[in-house]
C-alpha cells in the first residue's frame, strides 16, 4: 500500500507500547480508524507495526476515492489496492487515473467481487476487456462511470448485459463508438437501470430510445446532451431553462436545419450573438417561421437585425426584453412585412416632481 502514500513520517520503535496501544482493544481501535480518510489512513500506517496492521485492515477500504489524493496513479497501485480490500471494497473512484488500464483493472475484478460502486471517468487506456472482466467477476455492480473511455464499443455494453445485471447508472459520455445495437444490448439485460448519460455520443439516433422504454420500466434520467442527431426536429421549447447559452443555439444553429419553431421565453443568457448564429444558418433563413424571446434581458434591437435574415419569419414574441426599441421593431417590420411582433414596454416611473407629486408615466404598447 506504500505506492499510495505521498510521504514518509519516523517510525518509533517503542510506539507499539504506547499507552493507547496497552488501553483499547484492537477493535476499537479498528473502529476508530474506520472513520479515517485515505490519506490520514495512509499516514497512520508509518507510525508503527501495530498500526500499519490497523489502518492497511480491508475493512477500513470500503470506499475509495484516490482523485483528491493523487491524480495520477500506476496500474499496480490498483492492483494492491484490491489484494488488500478484497471483499470489502464497495465504492471505488478511479477518475483521472491516465496510466489505469486493462490488465490491473483484470486483477481489480478478480479480487473485489463485492464492487457496487466503479468510477472510470477519464481513464482513457480501458477498453472492452475492462468490461468484460467487470461482467465475469463483479456481479454485484450498480454504478458504473464510463464518461471519455473513448475505446469502449458495443462489446462493452453486451458484456455488461450478460453479468452486471443489477447495474442501476451507467454513463457513457464521450464514447462516441457506441450505437442503437449496444443500448439495446444493454437493455435487455440491465432491467434495472434507473439513469443512463450518453452526451456526446454521436452515433445515436431516436431508435436507440425504443429498447430502453420496452425493456427498462425504471429508467427516470437519460442525458443525450451534444448526441447531435436531431435533424428532423421541427420544435423545440426551452422556456425558463435558465442555463442554457448561445453555445445552444450555435448547436442547433448547425445539427437542426428543419428547426421551425422555438421557444426562448426567460433564457435570460441568451444575447444577441446567439441569435445571429441562428439566423444565418439554414433553418434560420429557410425554415424558422416562430422565435418567442419574452423576457430575454440581453436581446438588443442587434437581434432584430440578425432576424431579418430570416425570410419566412411570421412571428416573434418581444415581452419584456427592455432593450428592444420601438424603432428597432419599425426597421424589421418595414423589411419583413408580414410579421407579427408581439412586445411589451414596461411601465418606467420618472423620479418625484419638484413639486413631490411623483406623478407616473406609463410608456406601454403591443404592436401587432
């Protein structure tokens, strides 16, 4: 367990005699050390034979998480890792770990049986044969985190199905190989499986939801985020999803060319960059008949501009974007004749007459 330690302390020689070595038992003190992290373990393991005893226990190795203490590890750091948890490791974070592959990973299923917990993300040298091992050995696995393992198939996902069938989350972010015949592999075995990520990977189309609603009736989460592979989508609303960007709108700007209709009401990051990435692609110009922008506070008149690009523009929807102007509206409605913008000016209160009678004024309209 030396390979995980970050330094060396002196090693008493008389410290095995120390008054609280003679005072508790050895399974108190075991259950003392239960509550120690990786590190203060790691620690308590140089301070003397006894306690190295203690603190290398399986049992105090149930769940490991070596991101935050050293974010690179060696193959053979994970392999002492699982000859000295053995059964008892349940929870194990491998996340960053570049120099992690196959043949430790082998070794790791081999002797940690009991895994329920496995995170892999960014461990970019595993591959099938990783999963294989998982689904020859670890049968108990539920979560398992596979986020830019770029060299994990469909394999991976068949292997899964066969022996980790109480598997619950699985994320295969960033593994662009996997395709409709992997995720239906993997739902026909993995019945349980409660959320599935699946960001960025490319190949996936509509049809690879189809198995997971037949054979997965506990499915509540799946995240197909930059799979990119909506070009028949003709509507979209994105009302008050308040975390979205222009980064979104420059997606959809190149991967939905058939895009007709969209709803932006209160995505109040949205500017007037985003909006111009839309308008000058081909669904801008060709196809978008429907832009709803109500409470948008970083729409400009900028964007009235952008949208007189887009010719078959029949309606757009102003609410409360307090930094569209009257004359902004008049310029798009003079180049696209047709339309019909809906807007609304809020009304503004002038600072207190000198004569304190705080009289309002109301600046307020619709134009059709």
């Amino acid at each position: 367990m030396n390979g995980i330690t970050k330094g060396r302390f002196e090693v008493f020689s008389n410290s095995d005699e120390a008054p609280i070595n003679k005072k508790l038992p050895k399974e108190l003190l075991l259950r003392i050390f239960s509550y120690l992290d990786v590190i203060t373990l790691c620690r308590c393991a140089q301070v003397s034979k006894a306690w190295n005893v203690l603190a290398l226990d399986g049992s105090n190795w149930q769940k490991i998480d070596l991101f935050n203490f050293q974010t690179d590890i060696e193959g053979r750091v994970v392999e002492n890792i699982s000859k000295r948890c053995g059964g008892f490791l349940r929870q194990l974070s491998l996340r960053g770990c570049l120099s992690v592959g196959d043949a430790s990973m082998k070794t790791f299923s081999q002797n940690c049986r009991s895994i329920e917990v496995l995170n892999l993300n960014g461990c970019t040298k595993i591959t099938d044969s990783t999963c294989l091992s998982l689904s020859k050995f670890c049968c108990k696995l539920k979560q398992l985190d596979l986020t830019s393992c770029v060299s994990v198939t469909n394999h991976s996902l068949k292997a899964l199905s066969d022996g980790c069938r109480m598997l619950e989350m699985l994320n295969l972010s960033w593994c662009d190989q996997i395709t409709r015949d992997g995720i239906e592999a993997l739902a026909r075995g993995c019945n349980n499986l409660r959320a599935l990520f699946l960001r960025g990977c490319t190949q996936l189309e509509d049809g690879a939801l189809k198995p997971l609603q037949k054979h997965c009736p506990e499915l509540t989460t799946i995240n197909m985020q930059s799979c990119s592979n909506c070009h028949e989508m003709e509507k979209m609303d994105l009302e008050e999803c308040i975390l979205v960007t222009d980064n979104t709108l420059v997606q959809l700007a190149i991967h939905c060319p058939r895009l007709q209709a969209l709803s932006l009401s209160h995505c109040e990051l949205i500017t007037d960059d985003g909006i111009r990435a839309l308008s000058s692609s081909v669904c801008g110009q060709e196809r978008l008949t429907v832009v709803e922008l109500d409470n948008c506070p970083l729409i400009t008149d900028v964007t009235l501009e952008h949208l007189k690009n887009c010719h078959r523009l029949e309606r757009i929807e102003l609410y409360d974007c307090q930094q569209v102007t009257r004359a902004g509206i008049k310029r798009i409605r003079a180049h696209l004749p047709e339309i019909k913008v809906h807007a609304y000016f809020a009304p503004v209160t002038p600072p207190p007459s000198v004569h304190g009678g705080g009289q309002r004024l109301c600046r307020c309209c619709i134009i059709l």
